[in-house]
C-alpha cells in the first residue's frame, strides 16, 4: 500500500493492486487539465461542514482512473470465466463419466440385490453377469437353488474351445433347471482365479453381459429379458462338472 498526498492537500492509503501504469496518451488528456471548483483546496485542518463534504468527494485519483480500473476488471473477470467454461468434448466425457458411474452403481445394487445369501451370510454364488432379477422371484417360480444344479445338461450342448491369455481353454457347461429350452449356460476361467460365465442362445448367439442379454431379447425376442435367463452359477459345483465333463468334446469358438 502507498500513502499518496493530492495536490489539493488530500491524503489517502491507495493499494498497489489499484494503482496503474498510463501510457502516454492517457497522461497527455490529463496533462492540461485544470482542477474544477470542487477540487480546489480544502483546508485539511477546518472542521466545517463544508470541509468533510469536499473530504468525501470523489478524490482526483477516483476520477483520474476509475472507470479504467472498471473496465479492466471487468474484461480480466470475463476472460478467467471464459477459461474456466468448459469446452463441448469435456462436457461430453464428465456426462458419460457420470452416466458411466451411475451404470456401475447400479449394477452393483442389482448384483448384491439378486445375489442369494447361505445361512452364514456369505455368497455361494458367482453372478457378476446376472440380469435384471430378484432372488425371491426366483425362489418362488424354480424351487430351492440347491436343487437348480441337479438337472442334467442338454445332449447337444458343447463346450468351447476358448483363447485365453495362457492358450486355449475348454469351457464348462452347467446345467440349470430353470433355463429356457435350447439356452445353454458355461462357463469359462480365463485368470485361474475368478470365472465368467455367458449364455448360448437357440439361435447360437453368446450372450457375456447383462447388456448382450438386454440388446438380445429386445431385437431378437421384442419383449424384456425373461426372469428365466440369468448368469447365476453355483461356483461349489464347478470343480466336479470338470470331472464329469472330461471327454467331452468341445468345439471351437466360432459364436458371436
């Protein structure tokens, strides 16, 4: 801050933030300039009315720069907003970042909701895959789960020779009761660790998401996908499906 004293005997405090610069012309538009009446000295000293009345006016250094100083303001307050709107492609990404977000946390309370709990709380199941249903509606249309994986699979099921990231990989198909006539359920561990599973359509499509399945019932099928057609498997049977299903043949992965 600078103490500054006027010519007319005024003093004030200015900050360095408000003080500028001139440039020639503006120095020569003020250089024959003559100090109006009310900008004649004021005794500094005098407690008259009149006194703290021209103490109040605007000062030379009000009128010398202050609309500049406004405009200046102005137009660096519009360029810092103009930088910070955000341009068409950013809009476009943070919207399907956010539409992407929502997506997952949806499928997470679809997939906690649907996914059926044993006596001690934890999950016998794996269902990362599983669609738009709910347990109950299972257990009130199929039965028990435990006796959905009794059943035994169809003749002309397959497994698939499928290209993981070790080699080729043989499918295991899993029979569940409560599919549709002519699906077929596998599944397939890629990692060693965690396993994936898909449908295979009458028609030959593989279905490996929640979305495959909703695109295929409602272009193929014209209606929502049936409460029937799921990616629910019981992991703890896995292991002896494998077994059983040594010889059998599988063939490769030419689906869709």
């Amino acid at each position: 801050a600078y103490d500054l004293l006027f010519y007319d005997g005024f003093e004030k405090t200015i900050n360095e933030d408000h003080i500028f610069k001139t440039t020639e012309e503006e120095a020569a538009k003020y250089q024959d300039s003559k100090p109006s009446e009310a900008d004649s000295f004021v005794d500094m000293e005098a407690d008259s009315k009149e006194a703290r009345r021209q103490r109040k006016r605007k000062t030379f250094d009000d009128y010398v720069f202050a609309k500049d100083l406004k405009r200046k303001r102005r137009s660096k307050c519009v360029e810092d907003e103009t930088s910070k709107q955000p341009s068409l492609q950013s809009l476009h990404t943070h919207c399907r970042k956010g539409r992407k977000r929502k997506k997952l946390l949806s499928d997470k309370e679809d997939d906690e909701a649907q996914s059926p709990m044993n006596d001690s709380g934890t999950n016998d199941y794996e269902n990362s895959n599983m669609a738009g249903t709910d347990s109950d509606n299972y257990h009130e249309l199929f039965g028990e789960s435990e006796d959905r994986w009794t059943g035994e699979i169809s003749p002309d099921a397959k497994p698939l020779n499928i290209e993981c990231s070790d080699g080729i990989r043989k499918s295991v198909v899993v029979p569940d009761k409560v599919l549709p006539l002519g699906w077929t359920k596998q599944c397939i561990n890629r990692t060693g660790q965690m396993w994936e599973t898909f449908l295979i359509s009458p028609e030959g499509y593989r279905l490996n998401t929640k979305q495959d399945l909703k695109e295929y019932s409602r272009e193929i099928l014209g209606s929502r996908t049936p409460r029937n057609l799921d990616f629910l498997v019981n992991t703890k049977i896995l292991t002896e499906l494998i077994g059983k299903q040594e010889n059998l043949q599988p063939v490769n992965n030419w689906l869709p």
